[in-house]
C-alpha cells in the first residue's frame, strides 16, 4: 500500500442547498370576483346614476378611469376565419 501526501490544494466547499421553488398560485394573480352581494350593490349604484343623471354624463361617470388595452407584440399567427363549409377544398 501507498501512502500519498495529503493534497496541497483544499477541496472546494460543496454547492449550496437547491432553493425551494415559491409556489404561488395563479388564482393570485386574478381578478377578484364580487360577491352577489357586491353585485347587487353596484347594479343599483348604476340604476341610480342612470336615473338621476343624462345619458352623455352617466356614461362619463362608468367610463372614468377606465385605460384602453394596448397590445404588448404583435401575434404573428394568421388568423383563418372559416364559415363551415368546404368551399375551399373544392
């Protein structure tokens, strides 16, 4: 048997623990969604501005703060719209 000398460079140091994956759920994400009482509340909140108020101003008031949805990148698939029948193939 051989006795080698021990090793002039240290090993290294193991790696690190893998860190736990954070699971958040997608329903964290989404829109929450009214109670049918919440519901209720602001059917009647919208009769009573449509009630008291002009057509031109109440859909002023529903409107207000409301941002136009923009796109982020353009899709780049083609849209195909079909009516069912197979005109096409014939």
């Amino acid at each position: 048997m051989e006795n080698k000398p021990p090793s002039s460079t240290p090993s290294p140091p193991p790696p690190p623990p893998p860190t736990p994956l954070q699971n958040n759920p997608s329903i964290d994400y989404e829109p929450r969604t009214l109670s049918e009482h919440e519901i209720n509340l602001a059917r009647e909140a919208a009769i009573h501005i449509m009630n008291t108020h002009t057509k031109e101003e109440a859909l002023k008031i529903f409107l207000a703060g409301l941002v136009p949805v923009t796109i982020s990148r353009p899709s780049k698939e083609e849209v195909v719209v079909s009516d069912g029948t197979d005109d096409e193939l014939n």
